[in-house]
C-alpha cells in the first residue's frame, strides 16, 4: 500500500506531479538539491513562472513537503520517483550526471520493498544499464528486493487541454509485479489510460521516438518552407490546404528553431545510443541539422529585407520578441531565441530584447519601450500577448520591417499598414 511518495528533482516535470499526488492525498516529499528553490518552495512560492502551479504551490504549503536532504526525504518512501534533468553536453553527447547522481543518493537509503521509478526521458537501456547498477550497490536487487520501473514524462507546458492529469502513460519495468504496483499509483492520480509495455527498453524508447516523430515533422516543415519561399507559394495556406484531409496528414509548423528542454535534446540520446549497434539514424541527424539552421535562417531574413532598403543589421536597432522557447511559458532552454540573439550581436545589431515571461532576459523596461527603441522586429516566440497586439501600435511606433519567425501575425494586415512582413516561408 502506497501512502508516501518521494520525488526527486522539483523542476517542470517533478514539482507539478508533486503537487498532483499531494492533491491525492499521498504524503509527498520533494528531494531539490537547489537549496534556493527549497527555501521558496517552503515559503509557498514558485521559481517556475507558471499561474496554476503558482497557486498549487501556495495552496500546498506545509502539506507538500520540500527538502534538500536525502536522509529526510528517501527512507520511509514507498515510491521514489525520479525527475531530474537528462541534457546533451556541448558535443551534443547525452548527459545522465543528473541520473546517477540521483541514484546514488537513492542507494545510500535504498530499502526492501521500494518502487523506483525514473520519469526522466533516457536513451533505451539507460534504466538497466546505468541505474540499476548504481541502486543495486545497496546490496539489493531490483526485481526482487525493490521495483524498478520507466514511466515516462510527457507533459507539454502551456498546454492548455492536455496535461498531467490526462495524459495517458506507458509504462515499462524489471517484473510484473512493479508493473502492476507503478500502474496502481498512477492510476489513483491521473485521470488517463496507463499501458504497460512490454519491458524498460520499449517504455524508453516510446518517449525518445515521440519526441523524435515531431523533431522530423518539423524539420520536414522547415524543409518545405524554405523551398515554397523560393517558389513564391505560403506554405502557411499549403499546411491549411493538407489539413483538411482528414486521414494521413499531421499538420506540423515551421518556424524560427526548436528548443526547449526535450525535442532538441531526446534525439540526440537515440542518435548516440544505436551507435553502440552500429546503427545511423540519418534521418534524425537530418532533422536535427535542418531545425538547427532554423536559427540562422531567420536572421537571414531580416539581412535580406534590410538589404532591399539600402541597411544593414550592423548598426540597425532591432528588436527581437521572445526568449522562450514557445508560447507562453518561462523556460528559455535551448530556445533558438538564444541563438538569435547571438547571430544578431555577431552582426553588429543593436539589440533590444523583450519577454513578458522570461523578463530576467530583457534590456528594456517593458513592451512600450521596446517598440519605442526598435525599428525593426523579430518575432521568436508566439506569446499570447503579441498575437493579441493592435497591430496598429507597431505603425505608431514607426515599426519598418516585421520578421515573423512564428508565422503568428496577420500578414495583409501588417502589409496594409506599409509595413514589410516575412515569415518562414510565408
Ligand atoms: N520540461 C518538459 O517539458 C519535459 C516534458 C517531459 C519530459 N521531460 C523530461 O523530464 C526530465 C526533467 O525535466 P525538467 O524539465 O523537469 O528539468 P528541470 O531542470 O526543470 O528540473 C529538474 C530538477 O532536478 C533537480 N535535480 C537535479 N539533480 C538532482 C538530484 N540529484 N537530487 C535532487 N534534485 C536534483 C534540479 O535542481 C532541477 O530543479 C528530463 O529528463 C526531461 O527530458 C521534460
């Protein structure tokens, strides 16, 4: 019987699935080895720029548990579920420091009876070869003395309709015994189907194949807009047409990069690990070379059109909109923003830079300032508050050229204001 859930690793994916088992009734423990987001999250407040987990973390203070102490927060778990980042270092080369690290400290209080689950999105194999081992140096053995299970994360934040209460799960694990325990407690915490696969590997890989589908599809976009570009055609109004086939096409949209903390790093776990079988995913290679020239491909955009008015980005006061790497949320990690911002510096632009979510990110004051200061735009990221913008106040402000790098503003209507418009391929 599970009463007391220990999660490590309070970040995007640990703390709101914290908050959802607390809301459960379990007695949750968060495990944070940032001490400075221990002690906010004591104090009923959220590093994580998020309305809703805002006020989960408010409403849960005393009842959620937070520390930085192992010995606190492991022993008298019944399940311990593993949320700590898995990045790619700077050779692209998949990182599991975090994974073992976490391990280690569950070894050290690891106790018979257990359920160990990582969320965390690994390369096939990571569970058995890299964890077990490291939790088995207790001296126990999983699939035995303790459980050990892959349950992937596949939240999407900022999403508004689907999330973690009803997504479906897939889980995969050592026995059938830990399959049937892991299941039991999601099941009492979401409101989904949990499939349990045939084992780790193929849970592992359900969650890096996801991730990779869509880092194809969008290369596969960013391919045909740049190509439709040169042929005058919008792929904007192609990717309309192809959707109302109501059967063997999924809409996917280009745009100025992919980021984020999944979809640019998961590919990369797969791409390495099947070399270990001598195998190249070129297609995914690809893809990730395609979305990776996302970033500069935007920028060349804005030189294009500057060049046609006699200027150049040296010199040019340009205002790029958006840091983070989608819609709405504060995450800045591997945002092709990023990237942007430092092809434009390269060039010599002077750079205004403005976030209503990552506003640790702006030189500007606010939006009135930012616009007041830019006479161009590059628009990296679709935040509501821009999409809802009168796009007179752009005309106000004297605003010449727009670079739409999320192909989300109305085209005629920006053109009618005498204003000159490029999207990615549009
Ligand atoms: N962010 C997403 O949208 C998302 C969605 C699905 C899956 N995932 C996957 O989930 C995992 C976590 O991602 P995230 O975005 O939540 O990362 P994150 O960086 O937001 O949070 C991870 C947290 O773990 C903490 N941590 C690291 N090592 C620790 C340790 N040994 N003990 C205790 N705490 C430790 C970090 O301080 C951090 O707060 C990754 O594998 C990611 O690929 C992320």
């Amino acid at each position: 019987m599970i009463k007391k859930v220990c999660i490590i690793g309070l970040g995007y994916v640990g703390l709101p699935l914290a908050c959802l088992a607390a809301r459960k009734g379990y007695e949750v423990t968060g495990l944070e080895i940032n001490t400075k987001n221990v002690e906010q999250l004591k104090a009923g407040t959220c590093h994580i720029k998020d309305e809703f987990l805002q006020t989960e973390v408010r409403e849960l203070q005393g009842i959620l548990q937070v520390t930085a102490d192992p010995a606190t927060a492991l022993p008298s778990a019944d399940i311990i579920i593993i949320c700590v980042p898995t990045p790619v270092n700077h050779k692209f080369l998949p990182d599991l420091e975090y994974v073992r690290s976490a391990g280690k400290s569950v070894a050290q209080h690891l106790r018979a009876g257990q359920i160990i689950v990582l969320e965390s999105t690994v390369n096939p194999g990571t569970t058995e070869e890299t964890l077990q081992p490291i939790l088995e140096q207790s001296s126990l053995q999983a699939g035995k003395d303790f459980h050990l299970v892959h349950c992937p994360e596949r939240i999407d934040p900022g999403n508004k309709k689907w999330n973690l209460s009803n997504i479906p799960r897939v889980l995969g694990s050592l026995t059938t015994e830990g399959a049937a325990a892991a299941k039991q407690f999601y099941a009492s915490i979401v409101n989904a189907d949990i499939l349990i696969l045939n084992g780790l590997k193929e849970a592992e890989a359900t969650k890096i194949m996801e991730n990779s589908f869509r880092d194809v599809n969008i290369a596969f976009m960013n391919e045909m807009a740049k190509s439709f570009d040169k042929a005058g055609i919008d792929v904007t109004e192609v990717i309309r047409g192809a959707s109302t086939k109501p059967f063997a096409f999924l809409p996917h949209y280009p745009g100025c990069g992919v980021g984020g903390h999944c979809i640019p790093v998961d590919p990369y776990y797969l791409i390495e690990g099947a070399k270990k079988f001598h195998f190249e995913h070129k297609f995914l290679e690809l893809a990730r070379k395609i979305n990776e020239s996302m970033p500069e491909y935007t920028v060349s955009l804005l030189a294009e059109e500057l060049n046609k008015i006699g200027k150049s980005v040296k010199g040019s006061q340009i205002g790029l909109y958006g840091v983070a790497y989608k819609k709405d949320v504060d995450d800045t990690r591997e945002s092709p923003s990023l990237e942007i911002m430092r092809l434009l510096r390269e060039k010599g632009a002077t750079l205004f830079i403005y976030d209503p979510h990552a506003k640790h990110k702006n030189n500007v004051a606010d939006f009135e300032e930012f616009l007041k200061h830019s006479d161009y735009l590059l628009i990296a990221t679709n935040h509501a508050e821009f999409t809802g913008l009168e796009l007179e106040k752009l005309k106000e402000n004297d605003i010449k050229i727009i670079i739409d790098g999320r192909n989300c503003l109305d085209k005629e209507k920006i053109q009618q204001l005498g204003i000159v418009y490029k999207g990615i391929g549009r």
